[in-house]
C-alpha cells in the first residue's frame, strides 16, 4: 500500500486528486478506479475537483473519455464501496443483488424490538437489551466476539437475537451486517478476483477512522492485487466509539510500500503552526510527527488563558467563559466578525456556562445542535410513510425497510412480533391487520397531492402528532418551513432531498438561528475552519460510567464484576486517554489566524489542562504565551441585558 501521512491544513484532497490525474494520464479510465472516503458529500466534493481538473486539461488525450465517466465514476464511502463489491459479486455468494441498506438507526432499533420480544418470551431481565446493544453496536471490531469467563450466555443470547433480527430484516441490510458480508466476500477466490478486475485502483481517504473490519477488507483487496493509495492523520483519529481503531492506520504505516509525509500547510499563520507542532513534538509518538511549514507570511496569535485562585470550579468556569468572551469581541473591534469565531468544547456540559456569558454581555452566538435535523426519528418516520405513498404491488427491499419503520413507529406503533408471520411473506400487505391496512390505504391517497400537501397532510396527522413530544412537533413545524423553501416537481424529488439531507450530517445540522459565534463539541467541528478558534475548559474530565458489559477492542466479551472486565476497563481507559490527545489536537488545528484556549485550575487537572502542562502552558509556568487571571480580581457576569418590548 501507497500511504499519505498528513497534519491538519496539509492537503489531504489535494493529494488525492493528484493521485486520480495521474492514473488518468497513465490511460488508466475513471471506471477503473474508485474513491473511498467517510461522507457522501467529502465523495461527491471529490468527484466535483476531478471534474474541474478534467475541465481544465480538455485538451489532454484522455480527458474526453474522462469527462465521460466522472458522473458514473465510483466516488462513495466505505460502506458504499462494500455495497458495490458485494452486489458485483451476489451471485457468487448467493445473494439477491438488490439488497437495500439500512440506515444505522433504523437498525439498531429494529434489533433493539427484537431483543426486547426475545427477553419478553424467555422471561429475562429487560435491562440486558443494553447489553446487547452494546455488542451489536461493537461487531465492527473483530470478525467475532471472544467471551472472556461469565460472558458466554450473554454471546449466546446475542447470537439468537441476531439470527431474529436477520430474519426480519430479510434483504437489508444495516452497516454491520455490511462489514460482515465483505468479509464473506473475502473467503470466496473468485469473488475477490472479480473486485481485483472491476476496481483495480482503490484510494482511500481518512484511513485513520476506518475500523478494523474494514482494515482487513482493504489490505486483502491489496493483497489480491488492487493498487490502494490511502491518506490520512493519525493525528485526527477521534472516533474510537464509533471502533474506529488508529492501530490499523499504523500498522500500515509499518507496513507500507512507499510513505509520503505531506508538511505545507496553507491554513494557519505562522504562530498557530509554531504551536501545532509544539504540541506534536511533545505528545506523539515520533512516526506521527510531521512538523508543518506555515506558507501564509501572517504572524497569527495564540494565548492560553487560566482562571487561578481559592474557589469553586463552577465559579471558576462562570469567570472563565466571562474571560474568553471578553476577549472574542475584543477581537471583533480588530476587524474580525463574530461569524469568523468558533468555541469548541469537549463535552456539551461546558455550553451553559458559555451560553450565559455571551447572554450577559450581549455577544451574539450560534449553538450548533448535535444531532442531524434530518435523521431525527420524527423526520425519517414521515420519510419512510412517503415512500410507502408511492408503494405498488408487494414491497421491494428497500419498500420493506420503510413499511417496517412505518408499522413499529408512531404512525401505527404496533409491535414487529405481532406481525412476524406477514412480513416473512413475500408479498406481507394482505396478511396485515385490517387497521394497518385502512392506514396504508391512507398513505396511497397522498401520491395525488402536491408534494408541500402531502408532506403537510403527514405532518398533521393526529394519530401521528399525540405520539410524539413537544420537541418534536416543533421539529416538523422546522421541517414544513424548510421544504416550502424548495420546488418539488413531484414527491419522488421530495423524497430523495429527504434522502441526501438524511445521508449528509454536515449540511443536515442546523444552527439554532442568527449570526454569531459558533458554538460546538470538537467532535462536529471536524473537517471544519474558522479565522478565530478558541477552546473553553481545558479542566474538564469525562465521567468514567460503569457499564454490565464492556467489549475490548480486539472483541473480547466482559461482564461487570468479572476479572476480566477490570483488565478490559484499564485497556479501554488507556486507549481513551491517548484518544483524548488526539481529540485537542483537532480543536486546535481549526484555527487559521487566532488561536486562545483558556482554562480553570483545579485540585484534578482534566487531560487537555495536564497536556498543556506537560508542554509547559500550564497556570503556573512563565511561557510568554500563559497569562493567569486570579479569581478575586474578575468581575461579576452582568445581568443579560433587557430585550426591546
């Protein structure tokens, strides 16, 4: 393998579209290759800047045929590519090629129904249902789980509440049962031979987030034959909940063929990239370590700001948050608008002490929300009761995944194993119960409306609407506003902007309203820039819960209480503190001119506050860029002022 390792601001998508022209000038043709990245719209961004350089070198041998291909070139994310190796290979692993996908969510509560309906019938405690969905939100991380002592009835009872899930679910197929299936593909020769000959060419980007699963699913493909370029920072590797595992980024980086260290940085002025690679140099191991050459001339701020002194550290924080949005506006009287600034934090639980500052002095701020608008269950239930309006005949797979999210939700709310026997069936609508019936029957009137009626029709459905909460409704009040900001020319067009706003979590997020400073968790700032960043409360820790089970990230299986959930709990709070390191370095790497971090001292420093000590920013240290604000010195947060009447 071919492998790119990156900073942040280095040009990771520059790299990679380097990559695509050169095959294209070798001859080799876009239907040839295929580009793997996390997000459909980080892929079709892709796709975009290869059509553009197409654009730009039309007068090359082979840009006609390019610009040909690029629209019906494979440009995915990983679980997309799966789903294309596997339907090219369905035959041979006798599989229906039609299969449809299931979102994640939409799985996870169809498992979650069928492990209630198992515990139900077996008599056991419900409380285990977390359990299990502890471990089927885990399979991503071995081929199979390894039950440590105590936890083998657990894996048992796992096992049948997976085997009734697959029953149900027939033909679809969630991101787990993906991941599973490529690896079947793996252990077929001939399968994997005809992936070698479809998509020769393989590049991935962000290989530090891909899970072990899909690891093996890459290096098997290289050893097979397929050319693979990947890129990625295992600097920015921060979703090991998600068993994103940054092992695999650096077992590769041991492994691979050729090595290439991108170091430019066209984003942070020079004292934001002075401080990276303080940073870098001092907290990760020296195969990570790229220090970054700044090109931009501009010098660039950064300061570090601690509140010190006796007191508690809630009141500590009031200061601190007080402190910091003194000092964003300002920078605003520096020519910097507040729409240029961003405060990241850790945890959401450091937002209200922000939000009361900027409140009581009267700076305006934006909280981003942390769930995508367009995948709250209120938003894909109507999605799902839409699709269903266009159903003829028996369902399709993909029709079979909406009527199941439309009979276990609020529209009907009936419960799966009630209907177990009519949905095995391949054609269930007959074997419905007659209510369920009148209800679709219902839905097929809303194909002859105007897509703005039909969606308002669902919306005001009054079974539908005394299900649901407040918060909710109100949810589907924004989603009215927003759809009467478009122009369906039918409900299909209705139906596939639900679809892509639903698939892209970083333009489905939406603001809470107005200009202002943006406020958001590190984690929703990934990917992300802004000309000021600041990062608020160095001092807090993560609560560490006990859970009944912990799964280790190799796959082992450990209940609580056992010996060897003790030895999996330090292995796991281990891999999290080294991941919490990683999660600072994203926050500060958002900045391009000002960076300010600030920071309450306390008796039990968190990691981000113990990090900065360890590279000499601590409230104690005499670094020219620490500045320290006794407590008893800073003012009272002012009363918010009075709204106009």
């Amino acid at each position: 393998m071919r492998l790119y390792v990156a900073s942040a601001g280095t040009g990771k998508t520059h790299a990679l579209v380097g990559e695509l022209l050169a095959l294209l000038r070798q001859g080799v043709p876009l239907r040839r290759m295929a580009a793997v990245t996390f997000t459909r719209k980080a892929a079709e961004e892709l796709r975009r800047r290869i059509q553009g350089e197409v654009a730009r070198l039309s007068s090359a041998s082979w840009a006609e045929e390019a610009q040909r291909e690029v629209y019906g070139a494979v440009f995915t994310t990983i679980h997309g590519f799966m789903a294309e190796a596997i339907r090219h290979t369905a035959p041979l692993l006798s599989l229906d090629p039609d299969f449809a996908l299931l979102d994640e969510l939409l799985a996870e509560a169809l498992f979650l129904e069928e492990a209630r309906s198992l515990l139900y019938l077996k008599g056991l405690d419900p409380a285990l249902e977390g359990s299990l969905l502890a471990l089927y939100r885990k399979r991503s991380l071995a081929g199979a789980f390894r039950a440590l002592p105590g936890a083998e009835g657990l894996l048992e009872l796992f096992q049948e509440v997976l085997s009734g899930y697959h029953r149900r679910t027939r033909e679809a197929l969630g991101p787990g049962d993906l991941e599973a299936l490529a690896l079947r593909l793996l252990e077929h020769p001939q399968a994997v031979r005809r992936v070698v000959e479809r998509f020769p060419y393989l590049l991935v980007d962000e290989y530090q987030d891909v899970n072990p699963l899909q690891g093996r699913f890459f290096r098997v493909l290289e050893e097979a034959g397929v050319q693979v370029v990947a890129v990625g920072d295992p600097k920015q590797s921060i979703y090991l909940f998600r068993n994103a595992r940054v092992e695999v980024f650096r077992q590769t980086l041991k492994e691979a063929a050729e090595v290439h260290r991108l170091a430019e940085t066209r984003r942070h002025a020079k004292a934001v990239a002075r401080f990276l690679n303080r940073f870098v140099e001092r907290l990760f191991p020296e195969p990570e370590r790229v220090p970054v050459v700044p090109l931009r001339e501009e010098e660039g701020l950064v300061e570090v700001h601690w509140v010190v002194g006796e007191g508690g550290l809630p009141e500590k924080r009031e200061k601190e948050a007080a402190l910091l949005v003194e000092r964003l506006a300002a920078l605003r009287g520096q020519g910097y608008a507040y729409r240029e600034m961003a405060v990241l934090v850790r945890s959401r639980a450091s937002l209200p002490f922000l939000e009361r500052a900027f409140r009581a002095l009267g700076v305006p701020y934006v909280l981003r929300r942390g769930q995508s608008f367009f995948k709250r269950p209120e938003v894909r239930d109507v999605y799902h009761a839409l699709r269903l309006a266009l159903l003829e005949g028996p369902p399709s797979p993909k029709e079979r995944i909406s009527l199941l999210a439309f009979l276990r939700g609020p529209f009907v709310g009936v419960d799966l194993g009630q209907v177990e026997e009519a949905l095995q069936a391949e054609d269930p609508l007959p074997l419905l119960p007659p209510e369920v019936r009148m209800r679709l029957d219902g839905l097929k009137a809303l194909a002859g409306l105007r897509p703005l009626e039909a969606l308002k029709a669902l919306v005001r459905d009054e079974v539908f609407l005394r299900r649901l909460s407040r918060r909710a409704r109100a949810n589907l009040d924004t989603l009215l506003l927003l759809a009467a900001e478009e122009r369906f020319p039918d409900l299909e067009a209705l139906l596939e902007w639900l679809k892509v706003r639903a698939e892209d979590p970083e333009t489905s997020e939406l603001p809470e309203g107005g200009e202002g400073v943006q406020l958001l968790t590190v984690h929703a700032a990934k990917g992300l820039e802004w000309p000021v960043v600041a990062v608020f409360d160095l001092a807090r820790h993560e609560g560490g819960r006990s859970e009944p089970v912990l799964v280790g990230l190799d796959g082992e299986v450990a209940l609580e209480g056992t010996e060897g959930y003790q030895n999996l709990r330090r292995t796991l709070a281990r891999a999290q503190e080294e991941e919490s390191l990683r999660l600072l370095y994203v926050a500060l790497s958002r900045a391009r001119d000002v960076l300010l971090l600030t920071g309450s001292l306390s008796e039990r420093p968190g990691p981000w506050a113990e990090a900065l000590m360890d590279l000499g920013l601590g409230p104690a240290d005499q670094d020219p860029l620490v500045h320290r604000h006794p407590l008893a010195g800073l003012p009272p947060l002012p009363s918010p002022p009075l709204l106009p009447e």
